[in-house]
C-alpha cells in the first residue's frame, strides 16, 4: 500500500468495527466499558462508529478493560 491509498475515513470505521467486534467477544457492553475505563458512552460510541480518531491512550485503556493486547485491539487489514 503506498501512502497515498491510504483512506482515513475507511480506515477508522474498520478500526472501530473491529473495536466493537472484540469487545462483544468478549461479553462486554459498551455501558461496561465506559464505566471501568472512564470513557464517556458518547465517545466509545463514535470510535466504534469510525467517527473520531481515537488517541492512542484511549485505545489502550479500552484493551486493558476488555484485557486484550492493544495490537489485537487495532488489528485491521491496511489494504
């Protein structure tokens, strides 16, 4: 992939997809995961939606509430 293929908006809402995916895996609610890490309902709603850029202590705080690896967390296909 070169750099110029790459499609931010398109990335995000797989990241957030997949972000969703892993946590319903792992049987929590979003309600849940808000409420143990300290993240407003809105804003894990629109990092699962692919609306914000999520930062990257964020994503981390999301992957140990739900205790996953943060590269399993933000394992998406580039291409």
């Amino acid at each position: 992939m070169e750099i110029e293929d790459f499609n931010k908006k398109k990335f995000l809402a797989e990241l957030g997809a997949h972000i969703a995916k892993v946590r319903k895996s792992k049987g929590y609610s979003q309600d849940r995961v808000c409420l143990e890490a300290g993240l407003s309902r809105g804003a894990l709603s629109k990092i699962e939606s692919g609306k914000v850029e999520p930062r990257i202590t964020t994503l981390a705080l999301i992957a140990i509430t739900i205790d996953v690896g943060l590269a399993k967390l933000t394992n998406v296909d580039m291409k």
